[in-house]
C-alpha cells in the first residue's frame, strides 16, 4: 500500500515483487529470511525478474524504484549481499573440504573412459 500511496495505481500493481521479496518466509519465519534477497544484489535481481510497472494512467513505475523502498522500510537502509553473510556464524559443515567430489570422480571418470573404449 506504500508504494501505491508513493507512486500512484493500486496496491495490486505492487504486490507481485513484495511479495516475491518475502516469499523466503516460507523458508525461516524469521528476520533471517531477509538475508536471502533483501540486498543490493536482491534489487538487481528482481529488476531482472519482473518488467516495469504500468499504471492505469500509463506511467511506467520502475522495479528498482519498488524493490529499493522494500528494502529499505524493512531494514532501513540497502545493503549487501556481503553485510547480510559477514554476520553468518561459520559452522565446520559450512567449509567441507571436496573430498566427496573427488571421490565422485574417481567412480566416474574411470566408467566414461571404459565406456569410449568399448
């Protein structure tokens, strides 16, 4: 409804990236769940995602315009992708070594060359 009030239309022309922004929600009921698209690099996403806006009266709203005020009546300010993963508390699981791909290689590799040869 504040970005209708902002720019103008109904709050059905909004709806659609505000929702795509808290859709994550559904993942981690939390504040946390900002940290997935609520960043700079969340806006330049969901410009890509979704077209302009077209009002009635025909003036065209940008994404950028309503992913930034998202962003920012929820945490105040934009940051990055960056600030949001900084404060992540590193976990050993996080930093697995590729042991586990080596050893997929290892069974793989040796089959897709036997396969050629034959």
């Amino acid at each position: 409804m504040s970005s209708a009030k902002k720019w103008g239309g109904a709050w059905q022309n909004y709806i659609e990236i505000h929702e795509w922004f808290d859709e994550t929600k559904a993942w981690l009921p939390d504040f946390r769940h900002r940290a997935i698209r609520h960043h700079s690099e969340g806006i330049a996403e969901a410009v890509v995602r979704f077209e302009p806006i077209e009002l009635e009266n025909g003036k065209l709203i940008p994404i950028r315009w309503v992913a930034e005020q998202h962003v920012q009546e929820d945490l105040g300010r934009i940051p990055t992708a960056a600030d949001w993963l900084r404060c992540m508390k590193p976990e050993p699981w996080m930093n697995r070594s590729r042991k586990l791909s080596r050893e997929l290689m290892n069974d793989v590799v040796p089959t897709l060359a036997q396969e050629r040869s034959s």
